[in-house]
C-alpha cells in the first residue's frame, strides 16, 4: 500500500490521542479510565509505526512491541487496583475514592 | 482518489468513531467493544505501513489478551451505567475551541514539515517478509537486554496483580 502520506497517519495519531485525552478527564468509572489510558497508547503505537515507515528504521517497530508488553502489564496492575477498590468502596466511581483528596 | 487513500479513509474513520463511541457510551462493556472496534482498524492501518507483525501482535495481545481482561473485569464487577460528569462552562468555551486549534496547528505542521510529506510507501522498503525477519533480528540481538528486562517486568506485574487482588484473610 502506498501513496497515503505519513502526515496523514501522523494527524490520525494525534486526534485519537486528543480523544483518549477527552475520555480520560470525562469517565467517572476507573475501568473506562483504564481505557481511555489504552486507547492513548495506541494512539502513540499508531505515530511510532508511522515513523518507522517514513525513515525505513525497524527500530519503531521494536518499541511498538515494548510499549503493548507495558500496556499489558499495566492492564493487569490496573485491574487488580479496580478490583481492591470495589471490594473497599462498593463502586467503580472514581468520586468515591477521595481518600488523599484534600 | 487511489485505492490506498480510500482505506485509510475508511479505517480512519472507523477508528475515530470508535474513540468518540468510547467517551459517549454509558455503559463500560459498550467502551470496553469501541475499543476493540478501534484496535481493530488500527491494526489494519499498521498492515497498511507494512508492519504485519505489529498488526498480528496488535489482535492478539490488545485486542485478544488486554480487552477480554477488561470485558472479564467489567463482567466480574458487574459494572452498570456510570454517572455523567458535569459539564463545566470553561469548557464548552474555552477548552473545545483551545483544542480544535491545537489540532489544526498540529495538522497544519505535519502536512506542511518535509517529513510530513514522506510517502508511506518508501522506495526502498523491505518486502514484507524480510521486515519481520529484520525486526526479529533487530529484536534479539540489538533489543535482547530490554527484552529480558520485559519479562522480569511482566513478572512482577502478575504478582502485583495476585497481591493486589488477594482478600485480607
């Protein structure tokens, strides 16, 4: 496939971070947030494979690959967080979990 | 308008509606299917630049392995539909505008920088095979020591995941 510019892609990346941005302020419930976190990841996923391709370095690739084993993990920690916090708080409603709030 | 340009468009697309799905979805199981929606066409994208292990990777570990642990959480939980935040003024006037502007710059940069016009075709890129092959060199050879390091990593997340999740006895 060619003849679509990185610019392109580049644009792609960065309104579906701005959107993962959006959805990370606006959820109310830790597993969406955790999603909103993912979907942000792949965001940046989308900008480093795009970067590869334009300067011919696999070296992007190989970070594509760090960044999802990261995100698995941080997926598993994260939902093992969710799953403490409902046993404590009853809720997912992050506005429950106001301990540290000052 | 060539064939490529017709399924970016269409992958694009499917993947931005996903993202503005996720964020209006009341329920987490609907954000939790708008997500694998915009994994999905990601990965298309990623088959697109030539990067069809990325792609690969991208529907087993994201879409396949991270989202059925948030479906199986959100099943677990037994998560309903989630209050609406309140919608402050400052918003709506200052912070849509500020970042309808800050993505416009952003774009206007990309499509104008010599990069930005680099076609994703690339003249001498690598055939589609020898690419894996290169980027399973690059990552056991040049990467091995972070690679390693990745194990120890996703090693300690699950005992972090088993202590965290365990009940207080």
């Amino acid at each position: 496939m060619n003849a679509v510019p990185i610019s392109f892609y580049l644009v792609l990346s960065a309104v579906l971070f701005g959107l993962g941005v959006v959805a990370f302020v606006f959820k109310r419930n830790i597993i969406t947030i955790f999603m909103a976190i993912e979907l942000m990841l792949n965001a940046v996923n989308l900008a480093f494979v795009a970067f590869a391709r334009a300067w011919n370095q696999l070296d992007g690739l190989v970070f594509v690959f760090f960044v999802i084993v990261v995100a698995a993990a941080e997926a598993a920690v994260g939902l093992a967080i969710a799953i403490a916090l409902y046993q404590n708080r009853d809720s997912l409603n992050i506005e429950r979990v106001n301990l540290l709030k000052f | 308008m060539s064939l490529a340009f017709i399924l970016f468009f269409i992958f694009a697309l499917i993947a931005v509606a996903g993202a503005v799905l996720l964020i209006v979805a009341r329920e987490p199981i609907h954000s939790a299917l708008a997500l694998i929606l915009v994994m999905m066409s990601l990965a298309a994208l990623y088959l697109m630049l030539g990067a069809e292990f990325i792609a690969a990777v991208q529907i087993i570990v994201y879409a396949g392995a991270i989202m059925v642990l948030f479906v199986f959480v959100i099943m677990l939980l037994n998560a309903g539909v989630e209050e609406r935040t309140n919608w402050s003024k400052i918003a709506t006037y200052a912070g849509i505008p500020l970042g309808v502007l800050l993505l416009l710059e952003l774009a206007h940069w990309m499509a104008h920088s010599a990069m930005g016009a680099t076609l994703a075709s690339g003249a001498g890129a690598p055939n589609e095979m020898a690419s894996t092959q290169a980027l399973s060199q690059l990552l056991f050879q040049t990467y091995l020591f972070p690679f390693e390091a990745t194990s120890i990593l996703i090693l300690i997340a699950i005992l972090g995941a088993l202590v965290l999740a365990k009940r207080d006895e």
